[in-house]
C-alpha cells in the first residue's frame, strides 16, 4: 500500500469527491471530505519524508513504461507543494463545516462537497504528475469544479456570477494555451511524458532542430501559465473571483489554485525546457521581472484602495505572487528556494487570513472595513490571528513572509539587481498600507451598531485559522526545515529535471 | 493525393465561411444552425486526415447534442444578441491575429503531415502502433532510477526482450491508447464530464421548500451592507458592470421568500445578461 | 414545445427511432476496441435518445423514464465505476489500472494475463463507465436547462 | 549567570511587566504597581547584574568572545541572538533608568490629565522597553532590525493616544517615516550586507556584529568588496535608521509631538531617537568598522551633513514658540551631535576611539538633559495647561521646582559645566582637534566639526535661556493671575527633580559612565587600517 502513495494521492479524491453525491444531507459530507482530505494530508507527510530521504519516486499506471503510459513522478519540489495543497485542503475542510452551511443552500451541500474534493484532487493530480498532458485533463478538473464553486457566491452573490464567468473565459483561455503548447511539443518529441520531453527537448536545442515550433510552445505555455497564475497584467480574473466567492472557497482557492500554476511554470521554465533555454536562450527573466515587478506595485496600489476586506487580501494575493515569480524569473539558486519557500509561506498567511475573514462573514455577514471596525475587543482571536498574518503579508522578520523575501533578495543581489531588491521593498511598504488600514479599524476603530453584539466565531473555526497561522509563525521562527525543503527543490529544479539524472 | 488536397481545400473554405458567418449573423437561432454545420464540416475535415474516432466524436458531440443544448439555452436568452456598441474592437483584432500569427509561424518547423519520420511516429509511438510494449515488471516501478535506466535504453526494449512479454492487442488503436496506456487520463476527462453536470446541479436546481425556509431565517442576519451593490474602479476592472439597477435589491426586499426564489431565476438570468460583453473582453486577451 | 407533443408524425416516428438509437448507442460503446467509436461517442449517442424523448414527449414523461435523481447517481456511478476496475487492479496487486491484474493471477505469476485477455476486459468496463456518465450528465445539462426555463 | 544570559532576562522583565499590566488591567493602582515594579527590577537587572560583568578588565578576550545567546536560529545569517557589550549597556543603562524616572511621571501625567485608555498606554511602554533592550543586546543586526520596527510599532498606539483625527495623521506621518526609511533603506542595506560579505554560509561573520566591523574582517580574510560598494551601503544605513533623525528625515519627529508628555520624554530621551543614534554607532563600530570607512575615505558628507542639522534645527528651534516643537527640534540638532560624533570615527586612527566615547556620553548625557526639559514640559502643562514658550512669563515662581531642573537641563544641553553635557561635549572637541594620522595636522572637515559645536553651543543657549528667563524674570501676565495655579503634582516634580539631579550628578560622579566608554575604547582592535582594498 505504501507504494500505492502516489496513485492514492489523486484517485483517493476522485473516488471520494464521487462518492459524496451519495452521502446525502447533514454534515455527512463535510464529515467524509474531512477524513479523505485528512488522510490525503497523511499521505503527502509520507511520501515527501520517503522523497526528501530516497529521492524521487515513480509510479506508473497500468504498469506502462513512464514513455507510454502515464507516470507520476514525484521529487523534492512536487514533493512539497504537495505538502503544501494537501495540509490547506485538510485545513479549510475541517474550517468549511459551519461557514459552508452558512453560505451554501444546505439541499446541495453534498454536490458542494463532490466539486470540493474533485478541486483537491485536480490540484494535487497537476502537481504530482509527471505527463505533460495529464497536467492539462486535471486542470480542467480543477478548473470546472473551482468556476462551479466561486459562482455559487457568498450567500449566492450575483456579483460571483460575473467574477466566475470572466475566471471561466479568462481560465479556458490560458488553457487552451496550454494544450497547444503540449500539443507542439508533442508533435516535435514524439512524447507526452515530463523526463523524456526535457530529454529529447534538450537534443532538439541543442541541434538547434524545431527552433521556431519550440519558441512558439515556449511562448503560448509561458502566456497560458501566467494567466493561470494571475501574473500582472493578466490578473484580472483573480480579485473579484477571491472576493465574491464563499468563505471557504477563498480560503482553499487563494491558497492553493495560484501556487499550484507556479510550480507549474517552474516545472515547465526549469524542469522540461531547462533554464539554459528558458533563460538562455529567450530571455524571459527581463518580461517575467518587469511584469512581476510592475504588478507588485500596482497591485499594492490597488490593494490600499478597496474597502472590502477579501477584495484587498485578493489583490495582495496578486502581488504575493509577483514575488514568487521574480524570485524564480532571477534564475539562481537563492531566488528559486525564496519561491519555494514562499509559495509555503504565502499559502499558510493568506489561507489563514482568508479563513479569518470567512469567521466575520459567519458573525457579522460581510467583510467590509466597516464590518470590521472596532472587532479587536469582540473576537480577539480571530483578529489576533488577522493582525499575525497581516504581519506576514508586509514581511515582517519572525514571520513566514520574511524568509521569502528575504532569500529572493538575496537571489536578486546575487543577480545583480539591486532595483528589483527595491521594489520588493516598495511593495512591502504598500503592503505595510494596506494592511494597517485594516489593522487600524480593528484595533483603533469604533463599532459600528450592526456589530456591537458580534461575538467570537466558534472555537472550530477560530482552530483551523490559527493551524494555519500559527504554522506561518512557526515557518518564519524555525525555518530551517521549510528552507531546507525548497533549497532542495531549487537544487532539483536547477539540475534540469527534478534530480531524476 | 491531389484528391484529398482539393477536398480539403474545399472545406477548409466552407469551414471559414460558416465561421465568419457564425461571428456575423446577429440571429442566435441560426448561429446555433451554423454551428452544427460548422462542427459537420470539421468531422469531415477529420475523416479526411483518416482520424475516424475524432471524426465521430465532432458528429455525435458537436453537431448532435451542443446543438440541442445551446437551442435549450436560446429558450432562456432568446435569439436577438443585442447590438455592440463598438462593431470592430481593434486591439482584440490585434491579439487574435497575432496569436493565430505565432501558432501559424510555430507550424513552419513542423514536420510535414504523415511525415514518417516525424518524431512522434519514430520516437515511441510506433511501438505504440505496433502494440508491442511490454509492462515494467512490478518490483521494478517504485523507483526512478530502474525507469530512468528505462529511458536510456529506449523505453521497452528491454522489456520487449523480457520473457514476460505482453501480447494484448485490441484492433482499435485509438481505443487502445485512450483506454489502456493512457485511460488515467480518460479517468479524468470522464470526470471532467462528471463535474461538468454536478456543477450544472449546484447552481441551476431549483431550491427545494426547507431550504428556502432556511434561507429566509438565516437572512435576518445579513448585513444590508453586503448586498449593496459595490462599484468597483472602472480602470481596473472595466469588465464588471454594476449588476442591477441600484436599489432593486434592497435589504428588505431580500428578506422576502419571494425575493429568494426569484433570486435564482435572476441568476440564470444574470448570465445571460453579462455574457456578450463578458465574451467580447475575453476575445480581447 | 408543448405543441411538439401534438405532432403525430413526430411522436410516431421518435417512438420507433428511439430504441434503434439506443441499440446503436450500447453498439458504440461496446465495440469501441474495434471500430470507431467508444464511451464518449456511445454515451452521447444514447443521451440523445433520451433528449429526443424528452422534447416530443415532454419533461415529465421523461422524468418517468428516466428520474432524475437515478441519473445524477448514474452520473456519479459511471465514474466510480471507472475509478473502481482501478482500484480494483490496486487491490489485486497491480498498479492503479493494470488490467492484467482484472482477473486475479495464477499463483506464483510475475505478470499476470499477458495474453491480452483481461485487457479487453477492463476497457470494456471503464468505457461502460465513460459511457454511462457522459450519457446521464448529458440528460442532466438538459433537464437543467429546462427546469429553469419552467419555474 | 553567564553574561550573554542576562540579555535574556533583561528583556524576559519587560515582557513580563507587559502581562502583568495587561492582567491587572481593571485595578489601576494594581497596574501602576506593576510597571513601577517592573521598571525598578529592570534596573537593578541591568546596572547591578550586567554591568559589573562588562567591566571586567578581560571583557573583549573573555566574555565578548563567548558565544552570544542564540534565542531562534532561523536560517543562516538570520537568528534572534543576543550579546552584551559596553555600548549596548550604555543604551541599556540609560533608558532602564530613565524608565523608571519616566513611569513615576507617567502615573502622575496620566492621572492628573485623566487620559484614557490607560491600560494600552503602559502596555505599549512595556513592550516597547522590551524592544529597547532587544536592540541594545543584539547581536547581529537581522535582531536589531527586528526589534527596531517592535519598537516602532509599538510606539504607534503611544503617539496616536489622544485618538484625534490630527493624532492619528501624526502618528501616521510617524510610522510612515519610519518604516519607510527601515525598510527601503536600513533593509535593503542588510540583505546587502549579508551578499556582499559572504554571508554566515560560507564561514565568515555574515551579519553578527565583529570586533572591529564585519566589513574589516571581511577583507581581512581576503574578501573582496568595491569601495563604491561600502559607501553605498553606508548611505543606505545611515538615512535607513529614520530613528537618528538626521535630515531630511527629521519630520517625523515634530510630528510626534501630538503625543502626551510622557510619550515624548520616551521618544526623545529614554528609547526612540536613542535607539537611532546608538544603532548609527553600532553599524559604524561592529559593521563597517572604522577602520574600513577610513580606508574608503568617502563619509565625510556625514560630518557634514550632521553639521548642517545641528546649525539648521537650531535655528528653527529658536522661532519655535510651542514649547514641545521648540524642544523637538533641539533634539533633531543634539542627535546630530552623536552622528557627528560617528563621523568623525569613520575618519579612523585616533580619532574614532574617542570620538566613539563622545557618541556614547552623549547619548547619556543628552537623554537625561532631554528627559529633564520633556518633564517640565509636561509639568507645566499638567498644572497650568500652558504649551507655548510666550505663555510662560514669571511662571518661575509658581512652579521654581519645575523651572529649576529646567534650567539645570538648559545648561546641560549647552554644555555648561558642572553639567553632563559638558562632558560629552569636551569629548567631541577633543575628537575633533585629534589628528587621525597622530602627525598634529587636522583636515578641513575636522575644522568644520569644531566651528559647528561652537557654533551650536551659542545657538543653544540662544533658544534655551530666554525661556529661563522668561520664567524667573518676567511678571506674571495678566492673564496668568487669574488663573492661579501651583506646582504640577508630586510624582512629576519627584521624577523631573531626580533627572535634573542625575544630570549634574553625572559630571561629578562620571565613574561609571566614563567606565563603560572607556570600555568601549579598549574594545578597539589595535590595527585599525587594514589596506583591504
């Protein structure tokens, strides 16, 4: 069964996610998807503890050879964004039992609980794959289910009707960018599979064969991932998709969704093209750091400007992520583990923030900054746990969100590029805006009448948001276990293909 | 040779033809005529490349159900789409013709089509044709290094010389290579079906009676605040439009069992709605 | 589509034509390893029967025909049945989909059914399983629409 | 107790202080009892427990080269680790003592303006003295920074205290300043730091601080930095730590004049702005080195640039009438002062001992004089309601406790002796009359140092004795007959009496003052230019 791990990560999911639509009304759902997502989790401890001591593992469904059948092929960095996704997808889980009956008319809430577990499933199908085409089929799962998921709103908003339908447009765009990059590279490798492709891509390059169809494949997997990542200036679909979608959805989406489309574009930059062609030969790390580092700040512009609490954490997201991607756009070991590291790091603060968020939308029915005004004597908790990721979110030292920042600095100096280093520090400064705003009408602010009477969001709620920060605390006081994680991963992405030569 | 050159030829024609007029044509209900013609064509156009189960799927698929089921949407949306504002948008013109300008330029280092030395006919996949690839033996798999050692040494063949060699051979290659080596794969596409229809569910069934008695209880506790509809900043996000007259759905009224229930006819009516617009900005990326 | 139901020729004719798209359909899925054909196409082919009778006969004859909660469990159940000939594999000690393993091996047997035997076995199953969930989510999408326009 | 372990529980004091306040919240009296406690334990901690230790004659073969007290290790170049050293004592020293002074006057401030929130007041103190001693034991200067921006944040609640939108804006200017200058500078210089000194994971100092500056020993091990390199980041150090005020990131300091009393005595004698300068010391002394800044021989625009601030804030101090804003801005001008002070080290050879001890008495000397003029400040706004410098005429006589340590702290601030301040003084004269290569000949910059302290001192007395003045000299306005007042209460006149005592008893009683900085002194590697270029 152990060496089943890698298969049962994803299928366990499916059958789960299907077998909902059978378990009918209650908390049976929620009770089911918490034990699958549980175990999940226990799955990923294990089989990143057998990679980080074995190296990588592969599993190959109907015993086909990797170069026929399908193969998943887990290394270091795999191996920890799977980590990553599966510990959110146990947490907000167990968060969504009260927050989703809330929110979500309760005769639907099994098939509410089958598109949850089929999104796990297809985020952790994408990132444990190691078959270019595979990542495509399960994009597509996660995709529909998470369209599905955001439209049906907080308390069925109609604004999420709109945020889903631009997502849909938008996310079907930078998918079928996708396929047509897979199919090209298909077309000239004669293979589907992640360790032969970056092999026989290697040879093509190198006798400079296919050079343009490799550049186009190049350029249309490039454009399709970063929409899919929500990298400036084709973010639009991401704020209002965060903001209007229900509580635990954000929660699971912003932490996950985004990160798994990084460690795509770092597979496919780093791991199937080679960072000798990604930056060699097309000299993306230019684009990659000028739309990163423009969307940095404008995104912190933007964010300092809403006045909805889960439209600011959204738009923070988006500059989040431009972080992660100049660290990996500077092509060196530090930038890379600061991604690594960050992606960890980002989701633990945000997932948490936004399951903080999720616990006043149960109390007080919305997350606007006047909701939130005067909350710091009525749920200390929950705003505690707030204020600590919001620390995060600016980078403040001893929290999870300095590490990243502080590696891809390092990177960027040892890169040579001091005025990235300071636009990473202006973006903290906006960060330092936005979120002491927030933070300001918490502890500062007088209550509006509406909230006088809000009390403390119940203690399971209040639980799962402080699992999550308070791993982001530990990650940024004792980080050398998740540093040592991602410089592993770095390590394996910068040697070409995850380790496996 | 020739033959088959002129026939594309010819389709290729008709296809462009049906899909400009598809773009043109203001009248959805023949735009949904045009469509199935289009996807007919195409079947054709496949048939054609001798790629048969494509070709079935496009007739049955394209040209069969979508047909009914966008006609079933018409009798929502109805057929008129409303005139655009701005007939010719021109930095969508712009991206579209540059994409379709890479994707052709892309194909300029292609092999040709049926070429067979191209690398997916002598790489792997003859063997594949061939169906003459052995399984990994069991205690073999678990570990990169026995498959990377696979890979150096081309794939099978070692395998091919295995004594346990596998002779399952289906006639089919097509249903092979979906239902055996890749049917992971096809697993998950069957659940992207799946989800599709679950998604359909969740947000299109009516609500049942307790559920609206729930959900009228639990509206006492919504905030006005949080049904204002807000507006965003137009330079950001120019595609959002305030998404009803204001005041229509005022808190009082969103108390009211009646409100709730026409709130989920609103959102089937909310898509149609927004969706021209919404697709015109999607055209623009 | 309510005077859809008063057409004689119409309802006459479906009633004939709709057990030949049936057949057909079950024709399609089966012999998918031979011919053309397979779950996708085999399962949309017998939705359409079902939609054909639901658009001469109306909603509520088809609902008798084909209740909807029996077909969004159907749905769910095609894919579980898929994912189980998996499953099953795993647990017969295979990989995740090795057909070979379908039928459990002799005794002592490094692999097991290399004959091909089994393989025809489990496509057969999983394209069923394709089948039946393309088929039963198509009726779904389509009563879906209906309802709406109805309530 | 090992010494490096003491840091631990000099910060450990605060902290607990906070939890107590934070529990007896509900009982003022209970409450106050806590800080006083807490204040006083600290104290003793620091000067009986800490001290003796570091002046031990083998501190800088001994005890210095034990290993610091490792709290967190994080990632390499990045652990909470603590060490204790002559200059951080001083620092730390100063601000427990005038803590204590500072609390006594607070209880008496706080009560005898009714304020509110009084809970989140002393709360804030606390934590912010927790962060004072974080910064005064670090050890490297990822710690400093961390706990340079506690400090600030927790400082915020005290500036914005009075809660009016004018407060609020105030405060914001505050922190926007000062986060905005630690991190787009002071953090961008770190992480520098870290790359271009090799970093702990190559085996060399990385960012703890190193007898003699990081920098030296960097290249005394056959590092290679560009010289342009090392100016950079000094620009990017001394303009990052917004806290020492030098202009033109001075703003925030009259801005924060919005807040009660208390909090100002705080921010300009016992920690903020102390924090600044005691940090621009640090960098200079165990980052770059002196002998480093020497050799790239391109910082005299600091000894400039402080000149320019000492002479300009003291003109604008002089047509200052609110009281406060008037005292602001001297402390702009008396920072400077010890940035000088700096400077003038980082002309290395003889220079940069001495005038390292400078910076170190004056930031003693200067805080206890600060504290003193903030006391009587507030004294008299506690009992007469009066903030501007015209309202004050014969306010002498009604008030001659207050006005006299006015007028002792006046005179320190001037340099008059029998005053803490002419010591500091003197030091910094004769720092600047040494000639940095021991051949007797000065540079131009030195002269200019030299002409600005004269300069200043006739500035200073220009905008402090006319307030003197002002209070025993004049008759009583009008106005002010009739509204009869007295002495402020008691708490207050005790704590501004002591300080004002404090302030001449140092220039009698320098012993353990000179000791440390003498301490310091010996701590100066014997080669201090290495030709590592």
């Amino acid at each position: 069964m152990i060496d089943s791990i890698p298969a049962l990560m994803v299928v366990l999911p499916l059958m789960a996610g299907v077998i909902t639509v059978f378990t009918g009304k209650g908390d049976k759902p929620w009770a089911w998807a918490t034990a699958i997502t549980g175990i999940v989790f226990a799955m990923s401890i294990a089989l990143l503890a057998e990679v980080t001591a074995h190296g990588p593992v592969t599993y190959n469904f109907g015993n086909w050879p990797s170069q026929y059948g399908i193969a998943y092929t887990i290394d270091a960095m795999n191996g920890f964004v799977l980590f990553v996704v599966s510990l959110i997808a146990a947490v907000t889980t167990y968060y969504s039992r009260l927050s989703v009956k809330d929110e979500i008319p309760n005769d639907r809430l099994h098939i509410f609980y089958a598109l949850w577990l089929l999104t796990i499933c297809g985020l952790l199908g994408i990132t444990i794959t190691g078959d270019t085409f595979n990542v495509y089929v399960l994009l597509e799962i996660s995709s529909l289910t998470l369209y599905a998921l955001i439209a049906m709103g907080y308390r069925r908003d109609r604004r999420a009707l709109t945020a889903s339908l631009r997502y849909v447009i938008l996310g079907s765009v930078g998918a079928s960018f996708l396929l047509l990059g897979i199919g090209y590279l298909m077309m000239i490798t004669g293979t589907l599979n992640m360790v032969d492709m970056h092999d026989r891509l290697q040879v093509l390059i190198h006798n400079d064969e296919y050079s343009r169809t490799i550049m186009v494949a190049y350029a249309f997997l490039l454009v399709g991932l970063s929409l899919k990542l929500a990298l400036f200036p084709l973010h639009m679909w991401l704020p209002n998709a965060y903001t209007y979608a229900p509580s635990a959805v954000t929660g699971l989406v912003a932490a996950t969704a985004t990160k798994v489309a990084v460690y795509m574009t770092i597979r496919f930059l780093f791991g199937i093209f080679g960072r000798d062609f990604s930056f060699g030969a097309v000299e993306s790390s230019d684009v990659l750091l000028t739309c990163a580092g423009l969307g940095v700040l404008y995104t912190g512009i933007q964010a300092a400007r809403q006045n909805n609490v889960k439209s600011v954490l959204a738009w923070s997201s988006l500059g989040q992520i431009g972080y992660i991607v100049i660290g990996f756009s500077l092509n060196n070991e530090n930038g890379l583990t600061g991604s690594v590291v960050h992606i960890l790091n980002h989701a633990l603060i945000k997932g948490g923030m936004f399951l903080a968020l999720g616990c006043v939308a149960y109390r007080l029915g919305g997350t606007r900054l006047t909701h939130l005004k005067g909350l710091g004597r009525k749920m200390p908790w929950t705003m505690a746990a707030f204020t600590a990721g919001g620390l995060g979110l600016i980078g403040f030292p001893l929290t999870g969100g300095f590490i990243g920042k502080w590696y891809i600095g390092l990177g960027a100096l040892d890169a040579g590029n001091w005025l990235i280093l300071v636009v990473i520090m202006l973006g903290s400064l906006l960060a330092v805006i936005y979120v002491f705003r927030v933070v300001y009408a918490i502890y500062f602010g007088e209550a509006e009448p509406d909230s006088v009477h809000a009390t403390e969001a119940p203690a399971s709620m209040v639980v799962c948001t402080w699992i999550l920060i308070g791993m982001s605390l530990v990650c940024g006081l004792w980080s050398e276990w998740s540093v040592d994680l991602a410089a592993n991963a770095a390590k394996a992405m910068l040697a070409g293909f995850g380790g496996a030569h | 040779m020739l033959n088959l050159l002129v026939i594309d030829g010819v389709l290729l024609f008709l296809v462009t033809i049906t899909a400009l007029a598809v773009i043109e044509m203001r009248n959805l209900f023949a735009v949904t005529m045009l469509t199935g013609v289009y996807s007919l064509l195409m079947a054709a156009v496949w048939t054609n490349m001798h790629a048969v189960d494509v070709a079935f799927t496009e007739a049955a698929v394209g040209a069969g159900i979508s047909t009914i089921l966008i006609l079933g949407t018409l009798v929502h949306v109805g057929v008129k789409e409303r005139r655009r504002e701005k007939s010719l948008n021109l930095s969508a013109l712009l991206i579209v013709t540059l994409t379709g300008g890479a994707l052709i330029y892309g194909t300029l280092d292609m092999p040709a089509f049926g070429d067979p030395e191209a690398p997916v006919q002598t790489h792997r996949f003859q063997k594949l044709f061939d169906q003459n690839v052995g399984k990994v033996p069991v205690t073999d798999t678990h570990h990169v290094e026995a498959v990377a050692h696979g890979a150096e040494q081309h794939g099978g063949e070692q395998h091919g010389a295995h004594e346990d060699e596998f002779h399952g051979h289906v006639y089919n290659t097509v249903t092979s290579l979906l239902a055996d080596y890749r049917s992971f794969d096809t697993m998950f596409e069957t659940a992207v079906i799946l989800s599709a229809g679950l998604s359909m569910i969740m947000l299109l069934r009516r609500r049942s009676d307790e559920e609206i008695e729930a959900a009228t209880q639990r509206t006492e506790r919504v905030d006005p605040d949080t049904i204002k509809t807000e507006r965003m900043d137009p330079k950001t996000t120019q595609t959002v439009r305030v998404d009803s007259p204001p005041g229509s759905d005022s808190s009082g009224a969103d108390k009211k069992l009646a409100a709730e229930i026409a709130e989920a006819v609103d959102s089937a009516e909310q898509i149609q709605h927004d969706a021209p617009e919404e697709t015109d900005k999607g055209d623009q990326v | 589509m309510k005077n859809m139901e008063d057409q004689v020729v119409l309802r006459v004719f479906s009633k004939i034509m709709i057990p030949f798209i049936i057949i057909f359909g079950f024709y399609v899925i089966t012999h998918g390893e031979l011919g053309p054909g397979g779950g996708f196409q085999g399962g949309v082919i017998l939705a359409s029967a079902f939609i054909l009778y639901g658009l001469v006969f109306g909603k509520d004859q088809l609902a008798e025909a084909a209740p909807p909660r029996v077909v969004e469990g159907l749905a769910a159940f095609g894919v579980l049945l898929y994912s189980g000939v998996g499953a099953w594999c795993l647990l017969a000690g295979g990989n995740f989909l090795d057909y070979s393993y379908i039928i459990p091996p002799a005794e002592g047997a490094v692999i097991p059914h290399l004959d091909g035997g089994a393989e025809i076995w489990g496509m057969i199953l999983v394209e069923y399983g394709v089948g039946i969930t393309v088929c039963t989510v198509m009726i779904t999408v389509y009563n879906m629409i209906t309802e709406e326009a109805e309530a | 107790m090992d010494l490096h372990t003491y840091s631990v529980v000099a910060m450990a004091i605060p902290l607990l202080g906070a939890a107590a306040i934070l529990a007896f919240g509900r009982w003022p009296n209970l409450r106050e009892g806590a800080t006083l406690l807490t204040a006083a334990a600290l104290l003793a901690v620091v000067s009986c427990g800490i001290a003796p230790l570091v002046l031990v004659d083998g501190f800088w073969t001994g005890a210095w080269e034990a290993p610091a007290f490792e709290l967190i290790h994080m990632v390499p170049d990045l652990a909470l680790s603590f060490k204790i050293e002559p200059l951080g004592l001083v620092y730390a020293l100063v601000a427990s003592s005038l803590w204590l002074m500072n609390s006594v006057y607070a209880i008496g401030y706080m009560r005898g303006n009714k304020e509110e929130h009084q809970t989140r007041f002393y709360l804030c103190f606390a934590v912010a003295m927790f962060s004072v001693m974080g910064i005064a034991f670090a050890s490297n200067m990822f710690t400093l920074f961390v706990f340079y921006e506690v400090l600030t944040l927790s400082t915020f609640p005290l500036v914005s205290h009075k809660g009016t939108p004018h407060a609020v804006r105030s405060a914001s200017t505050y922190l926007g300043i000062l986060v905005f200058t630690s991190v787009c500078l002071l953090l961008v210089g770190v992480i520098a730091t870290a790359v271009v000194t090799g970093g702990a994971e190559n085996g060399y100092a990385g960012l703890d601080f190193t007898r003699g500056g990081v920098f030296l020993n960097y290249l005394n091990e056959g590092g290679d930095v560009a010289k342009g390199i090392v100016g950079l980041l000094f620009i990017l150090y001394i303009y990052g730590i917004g806290k020492a005020a030098l202009m033109p990131s001075h703003r925030w300091l009259p801005a924060a004049m919005v807040a009660p009393t208390p909090v100002s005595a705080f921010l300009h004698a016992v920690a903020v702005v102390k924090a600044g300068v005691f940090s621009v010391l640090k960098i200079t002394v165990y980052i770059f080195g002196t002998g480093t800044l020497a050799a790239i021989s391109g910082t005299d625009w600091l000894i400039y640039m402080a000149g320019f601030t000492i002479v300009v804030a003291s003109f604008i101090a002089m047509f200052q009438d609110n009281l406060k804003r008037r005292l602001a801005y001297s402390t702009i001008s008396q920072l400077s002062y010890i940035i000088m002070a700096a400077g003038l080290a980082t002309l290395g050879g003889a220079v940069a001992p001495i005038a390292i001890m400078a910076g170190g008495m004056h930031i003693i000397a200067h805080a206890f004089g600060k504290i003193t003029l903030f006391f009587a400040a507030g004294s008299i706004y506690t009992a007469a309601h009066k903030t501007d410098v015209s309202q004050l005429d014969g306010i002498g006589r009604r008030m001659p406790w207050t006005m006299a340590a006015f007028a002792i702290a006046s005179l320190s601030m001037i340099g008059v002796p029998p005053t803490a301040g002419f010591l500091s003084k003197w030091y910094l004269l004769s720092g600047a009359l040494t000639s940095a290569d021991g051949g007797g000949t000065l540079s131009t910059v030195q002269w200019y140092a030299v002409v600005v302290i004269f300069l200043s001192t006739v500035l200073n007395a220009g905008y402090f004795l006319p307030i003197v003045h002002r209070a025993f000299f004049r008759p009583l306005s009008a106005d002010a007959e009739a509204h009869p007042h007295g002495e402020a209460p008691k708490p207050i006149v005790l704590a501004l009496c002591c300080t004002a005592v404090g302030t001449v008893a140092l220039f009698f009683c320098s012993d353990l003052a000179v000791a440390l900085v003498e301490q310091l002194q010996a701590g100066f590697p014997s080669s201090l230019v290495n030709g590592g270029f």
